[in-house]
C-alpha cells in the first residue's frame, strides 16, 4: 500500500494552472501542495518519453529522487483525430520550444484549417478530439509508485471562447455543455476533464 502520510503534496510542474487545479483537488484531503516554483534548484527535466506515462513517472522520480520525498507527477495533452493524434505528447511544445499557449493553439488552428475540415456548424468544428493525462506518484523511500489515467471526449472549434483554464481549454469544445473547456468553472472543469478523471482514479487507489 502507498502510504501519503505528509500534509504537503509536491507536483513537478511549473505549469500554474496545473498547479491550481491540483491545489483545488487535494485541498479537500488536507493536503497542501507544493510545485517546482518551491524547489527553484531542481534540475529542468527532459521529457523525451514515448507516452505521457512515461513521461510522468520520469519527472515524478527524478524530483522525487532529487527531494527524497515523495512526488506527483503528471503529462497530459491533445490527441486531434484528424491529426493522427498530434500534438499529443508534444501538446506543450507544439509550436516549438518555449512556445506560449496562444502559439500552441494557433498553430492547432492554421494546421487544421489548411486541410480545408471545417463543417458548417453554429460552432465550426474542426475535428474530434480528447485530453489525456497521466498522473504517477513515485515514493523514492520504498521505490513503489502508484499510476492513474484519465481521458475526455470533445471537439476542437475554430471559435476561441472562455477565459478560465490554459493550454488547448479555449478551443476544446463539449457539446454536451455547449462550451468549451476554458468556459467552465474549476468545479466543472474538473467534475468532466481529463486530469480531474485521473486525480479521482489515484485518490481511490491510494485510499483502497
């Protein structure tokens, strides 16, 4: 069994939208988190794997290892249907490294709109898609790690719309709420998304 007995949860992202729905997550455990932004002497870790599970448990053990104490770690992303699943794990660099996310979504944009896909819709959607995350927790004390996934169903739209999330959130359209994913509140976002169906996954196995 993976004992979490610590009141403070150490994420190995940068990423600060991460970092606040990962706060808001455990927040209802006691749990107060910790990112990178805490620990600025961590080495940049490279994340060359070929799935984002393996990308996530590459950063979970290596601040893990670097901290000693144990570590979340996660890697999520886009998979666009009619981009043979592109950017997928790329989904941060898209557009090159140190791209933003107004250039990752941009780039989504033109490279689907130069295939001509668009439906004439009320929302123009360019193609079905999902979010996919990995979540890994590594405890580097006893080498065990505990893994979860979750993944959400969607469109992307041409039509940018919301202002909350980050990333892809402004053109991942549900139909089912009408809205895209950065119109949502925290609350929904993460009753429905993708890294909020791996957080509900892992906190059921580390309670199991």
């Amino acid at each position: 069994m993976f004992q979490l007995d610590s009141p403070i949860l150490i994420v190995a992202t940068k990423n600060k939208g991460k970092v606040r729905e990962f706060s808001h997550a455990f927040a209802a455990l006691g749990k107060e988190v910790k990112s990178m932004y805490d620990y600025p002497d961590l080495p940049d870790v490279v994340e060359d794997g070929e799935t984002f599970a393996d990308n996530a448990f590459k950063k979970a053990k290596a601040v893990a290892d670097a901290l000693q104490l144990p570590v979340l770690a996660d890697d999520s992303g886009l998979c666009v249907d009619r981009l043979d699943g592109a950017p997928g794990v790329y989904s941060a660099r898209y557009a090159g490294e140190g791209a933003t996310d107004a250039d990752n979504n941009e780039k989504l944009l033109s490279t689907l709109e130069s295939l001509q896909l668009g439906e004439d819709t009320e929302q123009p959607l360019l193609s079905p898609a999902r979010f996919v995350c990995a979540l890994v927790l590594y405890d580097p004390s006893t080498g065990k790690k505990v893994e979860s996934f979750g993944s959400v169903e969607g469109f992307i739209t041409s039509e940018r719309a919301g202002e909350g999330g980050f990333g892809y959130d402004p053109l991942f359209y549900l139909p089912e709420y009408e809205k895209t994913m950065a119109e949502l509140s925290l609350d929904q976002k993460q009753a429905i998304s993708h890294r909020g169906a791996a957080l509900r996954e892992l906190m059921a196995k580390l309670k199991a």
